[in-house]
C-alpha cells in the first residue's frame, strides 16, 4: 500500500504529537509505503521554519522524511485545486506514484475525497484503515 501525505500532516507529526505523528512512525516501521516529491519536501521545510523551527531541525526533519518515504518525480503538473495551488503537488506525487491514500487536514483536498485512484483521508481516518487491515 502507497500513501502520499500532505505537508500539514509532516507538519503537525514534527511539531506535535498525535495521529499525524502516529501515522508517520508507521511508515518508519514500513507498515506502508510512503511516497514523497521534492515540492514536497520544499513546502515542508518552509513551513518548519515560518513556526520558527531552528534551520538544523528543519533539515533534520526533511532528510528523515526523505529517509523514510519513497521519492517520485511528478510528470504532470495539475490545477485541480485552484484555491490554493500547493495542494497540486500533493495530487501530483500521489498520481505519479499510484498512491492509495492521500492523506492530509487540508479542507481542500479533503473535499474531494478522492483523486485518481487514490482516497483522500485525515491522519485519524487513516489511522483507523491501517487498524482494520491489520486484522
């Protein structure tokens, strides 16, 4: 199983504890497996550090992000969520690798439930899938 997660979610796993942070430990753990694209990896790091994250836990962030995920170069470049135009490169690494899950907080893409294959869950619903396929 292929998940690709919004920034918000590495955000909220770095900063917070929670299902974002359960969720990414069980990718370290290889319970999925986790896709990530450099635009990704970017706006995370931005973020990091407009919540006044120092620089070197920031890289420390991204690189274990990196370490963990699978890394895919998007093909398509997408406007499917117009409104806020980051969204697209969560959409376009989840369709350049045929991710199951997106998972993410952002009201946008949670909207649209699903996009090319792939559902659109919170970090709790997903927490909940990855419990009921356990079993």
């Amino acid at each position: 199983m292929r998940a690709t997660f919004d920034t918000n979610v590495y955000v909220s796993a770095f900063l917070a504890s929670g299902a974002a942070r359960r969720a990414l430990l069980l990718a370290e753990e290889g319970a999925f497996a986790l896709q990530v694209s450099q635009p990704i990896l970017d706006e995370t790091a931005e973020v990091l550090a407009r919540f006044d994250v120092a620089p070197e836990d920031v890289q420390d962030a991204v690189s274990g992000i990196d370490r963990v995920a699978q890394r895919v170069v998007p093909h398509v470049e997408l406007d499917a969520v117009p409104q806020d135009r980051d969204d697209n490169a969560i959409l376009e690494c989840a369709l350049a690798s045929k991710s199951d899950y997106i998972v993410t907080s952002d009201k946008h893409l949670l909207r649209l439930k699903r996009y090319g294959g792939a559902d659109i869950l919170t970090p709790s619903a997903f927490l909940v899938l990855l419990r009921q396929l356990e079993r």
